[in-house]
C-alpha cells in the first residue's frame, strides 16, 4: 500500500475498507501484519528520539489518526484524505473477523478492563470469536506468550501505551501465533465503558481533540504540539 512521509514518519494512505480487505489477505496468506496510530505528537517526538522514528517506520501499515496529520498531507499535496483512528480500525477489524470466521484476542489495561471489553465486543458483533483476554499487569513473558499461543487469535490487540506496546509488539511478534497486531491504547477503556469518547459530531469533524480540552482542560499543554507541528510541515514543505 502507498505511504507518504511527513516529517520522517511514514503515513499509510489507504481508508478503512482497503485495510481491512488488505490486512485478511495478510491472515488468509499468514503474513504478520503490524499496525501503529500515527498522530502528530507521535511525529513531533519522532523528531527528537531516532529510535521512536524508526519504530514507528518498522508498521507494515501506519493509520493517519490525527485531524493534523491530514492537514499536513495536504499541506504537501499528499494524498491521506481521510483519519483512521485506532479505535475505529479495531472495529472494523471486529467487524471483518466476525464475517470471515477470523479470531482475535484483548491482551492489556488494567485487570478487568478487558474483559468488560470483550463483552461489550460480543454486543456489538455477536458472532465474533473472543479467543480471550489477558491484562496488561501479567509481567512472565512465558505466561503471556503461552495464554496467546494457546489461543490461536488471527488478530491481537495490544493495549499497553505508545510506545510500550509497538515495542513489545516489534519484539514478540516472530514468536507469537496471531498474524494481525495493532497497538491501541486505551480503546479497551473506550469500549468497556470505562471511559467516554467524544460524541460523533465531533467524531466525524475531527474534533476529539478539541472535546478531550473541553473536557480535561489540563491537556492544554499537550494539545499546542498541533499547531507546532503544523508549523514544522509547512516549513519542511
């Protein structure tokens, strides 16, 4: 799939539905698949520490999750038109494995969490198979990697924090039965419930951003990287 590079980050351009179709075949062909987010405080730290660049760049498939990213795409004349959020990719994921027969697996946050994801998954898409869940405070890799391999998921979701969990994805993988990896943050907390997305019109203008200020002022300090990051393109451009 074509990538563009902004700011020394590779940013996949493809939508929703042409990943998903693309990252079945990668199952039905056993080809592991790794997805990271990429938003613009992921670039922006990118720029000062190498090795998170590099990490960022070893994704098979880099999702523009970001209302910046995609204005920088067309700062560039570049061609990513459309977000593709973390949560939403998981979902489509969800939704695609329950059509195909496909298996997957929650493996992070805090105990429970999980599991309250998994049922709220199996609201969702009642078809689907739920290979298991595994909290993220389980620290034996062997209790890990075995509680995975056991269950043979076509897909696992890793919910350990950026960068934490593309790491320990980058390091596992090879070992591990799935063939389908993403890193997704706190979306187990979104989906359990445990925590509130914003509404969908702010969804659909690409305003979470704006929503999470609304709602947790303290973020402000976080959220003026948009604006600097802007900036950094179009002087790069």
């Amino acid at each position: 799939m074509e990538k563009e590079t902004i700011l020394g980050v590779d940013v996949s351009q493809a939508t929703y539905d042409e990943l998903a179709a693309q990252l079945l075949q990668d199952i039905e062909q056993k080809r592991k698949s790794f997805i990271v987010a990429i938003n613009p405080e992921k670039i922006m730290k990118a720029q000062e520490d190498e090795g998170l660049r590099k990490l960022l760049n070893q994704a098979d498939y880099q999702i523009p999750d970001g209302i910046g990213v995609i204005l920088a795409s067309k700062l560039k004349g570049g061609k990513i038109h459309e977000r593709v959020t973390g949560i939403d990719m998981m979902l489509k994921l969800c939704e695609v494995a329950e059509k195909n027969d496909k298996r997957i697996f929650l493996y992070g946050a805090k105990p429970g969490i999980a599991d309250e994801a998994k049922n709220k998954l199996q609201e969702m898409f009642p078809a689907l198979q739920i290979a298991g869940t595994l909290h993220g405070y389980e620290k034996d890799p062997e209790v890990i990697a075995t509680t995975i391999n056991d269950a043979k998921p076509d897909i696992l979701f890793v919910a350990l924090g950026s960068p934490a969990q593309e790491k320990w994805i980058i390091a596992n993988k090879d070992q591990l039965y799935p063939f389908v990896y993403q890193g997704v943050g706190g979306s187990f907390d979104v989906i359990s419930g445990r925590i509130e997305r914003a509404p969908e019109r702010f969804q659909k203008l690409g305003l979470e951003w704006l929503y999470r200020l609304l709602k947790e002022p303290w973020r402000l300090k976080r959220q003026l990287v948009l604006p600097k990051f802007l900036l950094k393109a179009i002087v790069k451009k």
